[in-house]
C-alpha cells in the first residue's frame, strides 16, 4: 500500500503541524509587550521598593507636588490599583494580554487559559478513541476536522475570555483526537517496513507548526486574530482533504466488515498496481473463528471495560506513566527554553530538532522499542542533570550554553516521543488500538497541564529547581518502561485474545529460557564435581 500511503502521509503530517501550531498558540499570543509595557501612572519598581510589594503586583502611587520617582522621606504613598494600561503596540494589533488586560494581577489567567486547553483534550480523547473504535478512523477524522475549524473561527471572533477560553478547550480536544487518528490511520494502513520511517517522518509537522509560530512573534505578528486565522488553515486544507483517503483495512477486517474491506483493498491495489488476494480462505477462515469474540468485543469495551483485562490494564497504566513523564518534560522544557526575538536564532534551534528524526528513524529500525526509547530518554536525564548541577552550583551566565543544553535534550525528547508513538501503536489491539492510545495520551496532556503550572511556580523556590523536576520524570519513565512488553519483533495483535495468546507465549517462552539456564548452571556443576 505504499501509493496510498504516500496520499495519507501530507495529511497526517498536517494534522501534527495544526498540533504544533495550537500547542504554541496561549504561549506566544500572550505576547511581550507586558514586558514592554508604557504605564504612565503605573510604577512598579518604585512599589516594590517602598511598600515590599510583589512585582507582580502594580499600583498607581500618588505623591503631592514631587516626581513619581522620587518619594519623600517619611511620608508614606497612597496606592491604587491600576485599570487602564498604556501598550507598546502597533495601531489595530491586539494580543491576548492588550485584550484583556492580562497583565500584573491579572496575568495568571494567561496560564488558566492555557491548563484550560490541555484539559479539553484530556477529558474527550478517551471517548474520542472509543467512537473511532466503533464506528471507525475516517468518519472521527472528518468530524474532528470540522469540529477544529469551527472552533478556531469561533476564537478569532471571541469577544470575552470565558468564550476564548471554552472555544480553545474544544480547538485543543479536536486537533489531539486528530492528531491520533490519523497517526492510527497511516499506521494500519502502512506495511510493516515502513511503519518507523512513516511514524518518525510525520512528526515534522510538529515542528513546523511550532517553528511557524514562533517565527511569527519573532517577527513582531503579535496579532491575537492573524496567528488564530494562521492556524486554522492546515486544518481546512485537511478538512477538504481527506475526503480522498479510504478507511482503514485493518479495521475493516477487524470489526468483520469484510465486504467493505474487499473493496477498499480492490482499490488501493489498482493504486499501487498489484493484485490483492482478499478472497484467500486462510483470510476468510482467520476471521471467521474470531468473530464471535469480536463482535462482543466490539459492542461492550468501553474506557472502563478496558480496564478490566488484567493485561491491558497493567499495559495502560504503565504507559500512562510513561507519557504523564514525557509529557509534562517536554513542555516543561519547552518553557523553560529561552524564547528568540530573532527569526534566524528560531531557525537555528530547529536544526538539532530536524536532526533527531532521521536518528529516530535510525534507532527505530535498528534497535527494539524499549531500546530506542531508553537511549533517548537516559540521554534527555543526563543533560538535564548536568544543566542542574551547573544551576545549582552557579548560575550559568553563559546563556548559549543554557540554550544549547535545553535544545539538544528537546531533541532527544523528539526522538523518545517517536519511539513512544510507534510502541503505543504496536502495543494494544485493533479494536482497542485508538481507545487506548487516547487514554495514555490524556495522561500525557496531564502532565502537560501540571508542568506548565509548575513551571511558573518552580522557579519562585530555587533556580536549579526546573532540571531537577524534569530528571525526576525522566527516572521515572525510565522505570515504568523497564516493565513494558517488547513489541517489534511480535505480530500486531487485532483483538484481546490474542493479546492473551501473546502473553502466553511470551511466558512460555521466558519458563524454557529460564528452565535451560537451570539446567546449564547443573551441568556445569556436576562437570566441576568430577
């Protein structure tokens, strides 16, 4: 299916750009200019200085007959709360902050609006994954799709913050339902030679979204509606573009629409030019056994049935450790990173991350998952353990050092985060595949809305505080993948029994190795005794 796949991939691959694009957006449409701000009556140094006040916090001091910036001796100001702000800005342009006045007190809410659409994709990805198990990927896709753009149109016209806030939720749980259908989609349909270069290649979407919008402000489009009506054009290009991609086989075959599947298999293969053996009795006789099961399966799994399975249980819930603890690194890092004003600097921190996918396709290919993983993860760990260690013991003046570190650790995290993927994907069944990549991935966005809390209030306590957060989750995803199940080298399982059958094996197979071990270490012994 490699002409098929080829049509899939520029969509799937804008699907992550949307993705990349959205999960920057709260981030950079907060603009500078509260750190740019012309405050006429507005003097927060002085307040701080005079009344111990946080700085955070701005009053209006009025003094009588004397500059503002020089309060008399033994007299005390009066303060009041500041209501109208003066802003660095060009005529016509609103940012987020200018809009609302997100500013001193105020400014926490910046970070509310963004935890508010981490959370969007947390509560509906499960159930997302559930309907696109039942009913299928593409018909979730096209409505995901629709869904997005018209939330991202209601967010350009979105007059108070509560509407902007709400409309952001349901634009974040779109494009993240996106994001792993599709991922879903072109992994079912993609022969297994090329599931690793596909699932590694579309994460550049990812970084063009992200790098678009962060070229954008450091070009000085601050302008809250002109990064919106941006990023909600990948989405449209894939809303009326996916109408030209066929339903997953995999699937088809799965749920016992075999009808279905002949036909979609017939057309993909006068695309690629081969013939398709669908009528094989091996294929007819495979699914026929299963049916019963399948259906049954099909009909009554449900977010908390899954739970149910003692094996999908402990695999669920040890990847949602993993991606609790690469998430909430990742953003935590991405963050912490300082942010260029330069376009050509923006540019130039995209290049190690380019780097880190042909080396996740590399290491994809070449070694298990668990592996792959490991490496990237344990190499993440040891950068940011000497970056805490520097902080700890002086503050790096050196900022390009600072920069380089947290760069090279985003891009061993990029790696991690294709080889998380690929694992996810080849981890469950079928029929669960999407269920269950949208539960562990909720877990991911928790901790995506925990690091960026954190990531505000960490610093207050000490500076060396951040690295050392982010090599404690790091540790420990390094221990919940130790207990994970190898997954390159076994046949993708399509329903729960044989996920059953797998383990069994696997168990066998680790007794005989165990059992043949036992009796070297005898014969080893008896042929020292003699």
């Amino acid at each position: 299916m490699g002409d098929t796949v080829n049509l899939r991939e520029p969509f799937v691959g804008r699907t992550a750009m949307s993705l990349g694009f959205d999960w920057f957006f709260v981030l950079f449409c907060a603009g500078r200019c509260p750190r740019r701000l012309q405050q006429p009556a507005c003097h927060r140094t002085l307040l701080a200085k005079v009344i111990g006040s946080r700085n955070h916090v701005c009053r209006s001091l009025l003094y009588s007959q004397l500059p503002p910036l020089q309060p008399p001796s033994g007299s005390e100001p009066q303060a009041s709360p500041c209501h109208e702000w003066d802003y660095d800005l060009p005529p016509g342009v609103q940012t987020m902050a200018s809009r609302w006045n997100l500013v001193c007190e105020r400014a926490w809410q910046v970070t509310l609006v963004q935890v508010h659409h981490i959370v969007g994709g947390l509560v509906m990805l499960p159930f997302a994954g559930q309907l696109s198990d039942k009913v299928g990927r593409r018909s979730i896709i096209n409505c995901c799709a629709l869904l997005a753009m018209c939330a991202g149109v209601a967010v350009v016209y979105a007059d108070s913050l509560v509407f902007f806030a709400v409309f952001r939720m349901f634009v974040g749980a779109s494009t993240s339902a996106l994001r792993v259908n599709t991922l879903v989609l072109l992994f079912e349909a993609s022969a297994p030679p090329y599931r690793d270069r596909y699932c590694s290649l579309v994460q550049l979407g990812l970084l063009l979204g992200s790098t678009l919008v962060t070229a954008l402000e450091a070009g000085g489009v601050l302008d809250i509606a002109v990064i919106a009506i941006v990023g909600i054009m990948p989405t449209s290009l894939l809303a009326f573009s996916f109408y030209w991609t066929e339903e997953s086989p995999m699937w088809l075959l799965a749920t016992w629409n075999l009808d279905t599947a002949k036909t979609v298999l017939l057309r993909v293969s006068q695309i690629n030019g081969v013939t398709a053996s669908v009528d094989a009795p091996a294929v007819e006789r495979e699914y026929r056994l299963k049916r019963v099961e399948e259906q049954r399966a099909l009909h009554r799994t449900s977010v908390l049935d899954m739970l149910t399975s003692q094996i999908l249980r402990e695999r669920v819930g040890r990847m949602m450790c993993v991606w609790f603890c690469l998430f909430f690194s990742m953003h935590f890092l991405w963050q912490q990173t300082p942010r260029h004003t330069d376009v050509w600097l923006v540019l130039a921190a995209v290049v190690p991350r380019v780097t880190a996918l042909p080396a996740a396709h590399g290491l994809l290919e070449r070694f298990s998952r668990k592996a792959a993983l490991g490496v990237c993860v344990a190499l993440s760990c040891c950068l940011m353990f000497a970056l805490a260690l520097v902080t700890l013991l002086a503050s790096p003046r050196n900022k390009l050092l600072v920069t380089l570190s947290y760069e090279l650790a985003l891009a061993s995290l990029g790696i991690a985060y294709s080889a998380v993927i690929t694992h996810s994907l080849e981890l469950f069944p079928t029929m669960l595949r999407t269920m269950a990549v949208c539960s562990v991935l909720s877990c991911g966005r928790l901790g995506a809305a925990l690091s960026t809390v954190m990531a505000v209030s960490a610093p207050r306590f000490h500076r060396g505080l951040p690295p050392f957060l982010v090599v404690l989750s790091l540790v420990i995803a390094q221990a919940a993948l130790a207990n994970l199940p190898e997954t390159k080298y076994s046949k993708l399982p399509h329903t729960e029994y044989d996920l059953e059958a797998n383990a069994i094996k696997d168990a066998v197979i680790d007794i005989m190795q165990c059992s043949e071990s036992v009796m070297r270490r005898s014969d080893v012994t008896i042929t020292e005794a003699k």
